[in-house]
C-alpha cells in the first residue's frame, strides 16, 4: 500500500550536486511533480529537558492511526492524518521496483570520504521491503559500497512528522543514517534522528546541526537499542521544537531558534568510512560479507497547527 500527495517541486539546470555533511550525491537531470507494537526502553542521554513542554506521545496525543496490513517487521505501516498531522507519503515498498517517483537512489563518492562510495546497484526492493546493501565492489579497490535514497526533486515541506521501521545488519566500518537534508543542498542544517557510526549497533544517535554553526553548537543524544533489531525511529518537527521518537516513545528533545525553518528532503542511506579518521568505524576482518540496512515501511506526515 502506497498513499502519497505531491507539491510541485522542480530544479533549473541539468543536474544538481548534493554537498551533505555525509554525503556527496550526483543527480542526473530533474523532473517537477505535482500532485509501533514493540518498544525499546530508552535510556537517553539527552541533556537538559525543557520544562512545561508537553512531550509527543506514541502516536502524537494519544490518536491511534489506521494500520494497513502486517509488513515484514510485523508491525503495520500507519495509514491515516493525525490530529496537527496530514499524511502525506505512506511507503511499504510492495512489488519489486523502487518507485522513483518518490526516490532517487545515490551515486558517487561520499564528500571527505575515500573509503566509501555509493552505486544505485546497491539500492533494491523486494519481499516488502527496501534493502540498502553494502558489500565489496573489486572495481573500486575492494572499497565496501553502499547506496542511499531520498525523496529530493519528490516530496519536501517545512516541518512535519517522519517515522522508519528499520533494522541493519552488524558491520563493522558500515554506518547508517535516517536524515533531514535541506532541499537547496546548503548545509547547514541537518538533522540525523536515527544515526551510527558503524561500531556495536547498541547505541542510536540523533544529531542537529543547526542553521547558524556561528551561533549554536551540534547537539547530540544518544538512546540505547539494538539497531540489528526492528524498530521505528521518529521525528517531530515544529517551530522551534524537534522530538525524537523510538518506537512511539519520545526520548529527547531540542527547542529553539537553532531547529531549521526551511524545506527539507528524508534521506535513508549507509556508508563505509576509511580508517583513521576519528568517529566512525572502518571496515575491518570482522566486517560480513554483506552488511544490509533493511525498510519495512516509511510515513510522512506535513504538520497542520
């Protein structure tokens, strides 16, 4: 089941460079469009929580959504507007095609990233889900490649609601990343709300980067939960005010003039790393063969005060 309303979204030019601070992303020539059940425990280090903020509930104020049938996490994809909340995409990838009316898949070489490359070969769809894989390509040195998606060129608003039921497989050196990207390819900002650095799978950050890097600093938190294992990362987005969710469940919060006001795609994507550059893992001797981030199920929602 695919429920989906486009905007009207078009690019000048024949091409369009996507500079993130992940990835870099080459886009051959653009068209305009128009138009829960498991629970992690969250042990959150989320900083200073503001005061008198109602936090988001599962399904945002206790409104329980639609569910289309059982998909392959055994958890329904949500059908249905919420109350602020318009549903916009509902994506489970049935069938054997990605549609590309919704996404683009990467390809190229990742900004500051020699030890990492993406190919759209690596991008496929089957069994009700999307699988992202990574495994090791000869024609690139043996360099472990990846993909990703986005929904760039297809569907972009300012705030909304975001939930992905995922899982990835162990990997070594094999980080993933659920992202907000700006829609003019201008970083800063970015947001990460579900994101790792290719270590243990134990720990999941989120990450803003905000619009004014001068005025306010990257804000990072982490929650603990198997990311082998499925789950549902989530995103709140409103003005001035960012909650991120796991499986229903709110585990940090960020408010402010630091959260973005501008439009901005959802990106899905994984990425090998080279060795020795600080944060993220590199592949290594025990990194599998193949190293897979598999998406049962995407939601937008545009937020509707």
């Amino acid at each position: 089941m695919r429920i989906r309303v486009r905007r009207v979204a078009g690019y000048a030019g024949a091409a369009v460079v996507l500079l993130a601070a992940a990835y870099l992303v080459v886009i051959s020539p653009l068209r305009s469009y128009t138009d829960g059940g498991d629970r992690a425990t969250p042990s959150a280090t989320a900083g200073p929580a503001t005061t008198g903020v109602p936090p988001a509930t599962r399904e945002t104020q206790g409104a329980e959504p639609t569910r289309s049938p059982a998909t392959a996490s055994g958890v329904p994809m949500p059908v249905g507007d919420l109350p602020g909340w318009r549903q916009v995409l509902g994506e489970d990838f049935a069938g054997t095609e990605l549609d590309e009316d919704v996404w683009f898949r990467y390809s190229g070489q990742p900004s500051g990233d020699p030890g990492g490359w993406f190919d759209p070969s690596h991008v496929s769809v089957g069994d009700g889900k999307l699988v992202i894989g990574g495994w090791q390509e000869p024609a690139r040195d043996n360099l472990y490649v990846t993909g990703g998606v986005s929904t760039h060129d297809r569907h972009a608003q300012t705030y909304g609601r975001y939930q992905v039921r995922f899982r990835v497989d162990q990997g070594t050196g094999i980080a993933y990343v659920l992202l907000l990207w700006p829609t003019n390819n201008q970083y800063p900002p970015e947001i990460d709300f579900a994101e790792d650095n290719g270590r243990d799978r134990q720990t999941i950050y989120g990450v803003l980067h905000p619009p004014d890097q001068a005025a306010y600093p990257n804000e990072e938190y982490t929650v603990q939960a198997d990311a082998t294992e499925w789950h549902t990362a989530g995103l709140e987005w409103t003005p001035e005010r960012l909650v991120y969710t796991l499986d229903g469940e709110p585990w940090a919060t960020i408010e402010g003039p630091q959260v973005p006001a501008e439009p901005m795609d959802l990106a899905l994507q994984t990425q090998a790393w080279y060795c020795g550059q600080g944060w993220e893992a590199c592949p290594d001797e025990t990194t599998p063969d193949r190293v897979d981030l598999e998406v049962d199920w995407v939601t937008i929602h545009a937020y509707q005060p």
